[in-house]
C-alpha cells in the first residue's frame, strides 16, 4: 500500500511540474510594452537591424510566451496561426537577420491584423 501512495506522489508531482513548465513567462502587458509597442521596443529595433544580440532573443522569448498565452478574444486556431507564424518569423531574424527574414518579421507582427481579431474592445 506505501508503495502505491509514493507512486501517486510521484506521478503528482511530474504532472505538476509540467503544467508549470508550459506557463508563459511573460504576461500581455510586457510583452506588448517592451516587445512591441514604440520605437525603443525590441521589435522596432530588430526591424531597423539596431539590436544586440540579447534583445533579439529576449523579442524571441516575448513570442514564445505569447503563443502560449490563451487568446484573451477570438478563435484558437487563429491565435495559434498568428502567434506561430510571429514566433517562426522572430526565430529566423534571429538565426540571420536578412532583408527577407525581417520582412517576414514586419508582415507576422502586424499590430492591427492581430488587434482587430484577439484584443478585447
Ligand atoms: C499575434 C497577436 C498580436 C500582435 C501581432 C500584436 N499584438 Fe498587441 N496585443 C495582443 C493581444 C491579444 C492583446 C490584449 C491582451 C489583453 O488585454 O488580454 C494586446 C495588447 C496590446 C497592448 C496593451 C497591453 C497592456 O495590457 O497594457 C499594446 C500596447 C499592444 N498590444 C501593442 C502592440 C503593438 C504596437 C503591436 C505591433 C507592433 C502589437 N501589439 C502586435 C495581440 C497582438
């Protein structure tokens, strides 16, 4: 019977530690402030090719919080298409920061096109 409860126990605390694991890391709030929004955002200067090696993988780690993130409005599957789509594009401008990769970048964070179907009124 001891045996059963440390099995339990056990299997408990993985299942714990991986509902953990997959909590975003980051809330709207900062990854819209610091990720997005304005020119001194992260996204305004791996556009314009003006930012450290640092601040392109942190914009890389905003979207990957952000598509982890339950749509606060809108369809699942959409949310899923545009935050992977954001999050593959912030990955290649950060493996290579080509003419093609950041515009692929500009076209996936399109603040409206995203705006008009996920953020709440
Ligand atoms: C893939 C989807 C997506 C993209 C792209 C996106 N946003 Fe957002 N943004 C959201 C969602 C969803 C919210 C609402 C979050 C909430 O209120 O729960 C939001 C909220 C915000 C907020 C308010 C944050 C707060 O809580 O204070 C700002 C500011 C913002 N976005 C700026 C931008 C800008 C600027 C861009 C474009 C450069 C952009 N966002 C691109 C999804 C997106």
């Amino acid at each position: 019977m001891k045996h059963v409860l440390v099995i339990a126990a056990a299997a408990a605390a993985i299942v714990t530690g991986i509902c953990h694991g997959a909590e975003p890391k980051y809330d709207f709030e900062e990854i819209m402030t610091k990720g997005h929004k304005g020119k001194e955002s992260l996204l305004a200067k791996v556009l314009a090719k003006a930012a450290s090696p640092e601040e392109v993988a942190k914009l890389v780690e905003y979207h990957e919080a952000l598509a982890q993130q339950a749509p606060p409005k809108g369809d699942a599957e959409s949310w899923k298409q545009k935050t992977g789509a954001l999050l593959q594009a912030s990955r290649a401008a950060k493996e290579n920061a080509s003419d093609e990769n950041l515009a692929k970048l500009k076209e996936t964070s399109n603040c409206k096109a995203c705006h008009s179907i996920h953020q709440p009124e």
